[in-house]
C-alpha cells in the first residue's frame, strides 16, 4: 500500500462514524474479536472497547495483549467457563450503576461455543439492556469458504469427547439436509474423522479449515472417504 492509499484511508468519512453513534450506559456489549488476524476487528468494536468501563473476558492476558495492540488499556475481569454464574453477578451490579460492560471471548464472537451465553441470560433475566456487536466468527468464516452449496446449515459446535457419544450424536444428524458445521481440537481431528467415515457415506464432501485468517490458513475439501 503507498503513502496515498494509506491517507485516504484515513480519511475516509466512515471512521467518524463510528464515533457518532449511541452507546447507552447501563448496556452489555457482546464484542465480537478477531480470531487470528488482528485487522479483523471493526470500528464499531474499537469504539465500544474505548468507552466501556470494564471488559469482561474469557482469559485477561489474552484480551490484554489484544487491547494492546490497540492503544487501550481497559480493567477487566475474568469471565470464563469456570466462573460465569459468579461473573454475571458482579457485572449485573456494575449495569445496575451504569456503566457500559464489554463482554469478549478469547477470539471470535462469545457465547458461541465460547464462554458468554450465562452472562447473557442472567443481564437479561435482570430486566437490563444487551447490545451485540458483531464481527467475525470461525464458523460463517468456515462456511464462506467451504463452497458446499446448501441454502440451509445446521451449527453443531464441538462434538462430545467420548467415541459412543460422538457417534451417536452424528448418527442423529445423519438425515439432517444441511450442512453441518463442526468445531474440533487439533488432536482429536482423526478421531472425529474416523466417526464421520463410521455414520456418514463416503462420498460425502467435508472441508477442514484451521488457521483462519492467519499466515497458515489452510482449506481442505475433499470426501470423506
């Protein structure tokens, strides 16, 4: 990119933009984060993490360096797997004196498979406001990319652990007509590949994606077979 390119950027009527919409007090702000590259987040993001008065996150250190990277330097608490009935309590408490909480997983949008979707319900269950703020997530970014056309997908997240259970669930998603979207820890992608390869026909498309929007993404289409 020149010099150029890079001032109009810069001065492009949009970046004000952000800056001129409402951000009500007393409101929990769902922040959806980058899931590798770290130019992914949107102003509206930035913005909200420049205003809020705490940011609740799934791992301090993770979302410091994040923050960093931005020129903020916010206090945060942690809310994660672990601690999300205790979380909610004192963020609630925080909404109820009015300041702008902004909820973040380590990457991508909370409550998805993600630590959040608690904190979510007990801010609403409490009669107070919640406003997303949308951005990336490692399963539309997937799907985007996959090229398995299907006008329907069914979001399964992370399979259980355990082989028979594993199996059984794909069993029950067998007949689904969609395209089924999988979460999966790097060392248990043969493991999941081997069920699949047990319930599903072989010539059935799957595609992997790891790495998304990183320096080594990769995509892997081909049969399950």
């Amino acid at each position: 990119m020149t010099e150029t390119q890079s001032t109009q950027i810069a001065n492009l009527p949009v970046l004000g933009e952000a800056s001129q919409q409402s951000y009500p007090t007393a409101t929990l702000y769902v922040v959806a984060t980058p899931i590798g590259n770290v130019t992914d987040i949107t102003l509206r993001a930035l913005h909200v993490l420049l205003l809020a008065d705490v940011v609740a996150c799934e791992d301090t250190r993770k979302t410091g360096a994040l923050l960093t990277r931005f020129g903020l330097s916010k206090h945060m608490v942690a809310a994660h797997q672990h601690n999300e009935r205790e979380a909610a309590e004192k963020l609630i408490a925080r909404l109820h004196a009015g300041e702008r909480v902004a909820l973040v997983s380590d990457a991508g949008t909370p409550a998805v498979s993600d630590p959040g979707a608690r904190i979510v319900d007990a801010v609403r269950a409490a009669g107070l406001n919640v406003v997303p703020v949308p951005g990336a997530s490692a399963a539309i970014a997937a799907l985007s990319a996959s090229g398995l056309v299907n006008d329907r997908f069914h979001f399964v997240g992370f399979l259980p652990a355990k082989a028979k259970q594993r199996e059984s669930e794909l069993s029950t998603l067998k007949s689904m007509a969609a395209t089924l979207v999988i979460y999966e820890a790097p060392h248990r992608i043969v493991d999941c590949v081997e069920a699949l390869a047990a319930v599903f026909e072989p010539v059935r498309q799957v595609v992997f994606a790891r790495e998304l929007s990183k320096l080594f993404e990769e995509i892997h289409r081909c049969t399950i077979g």
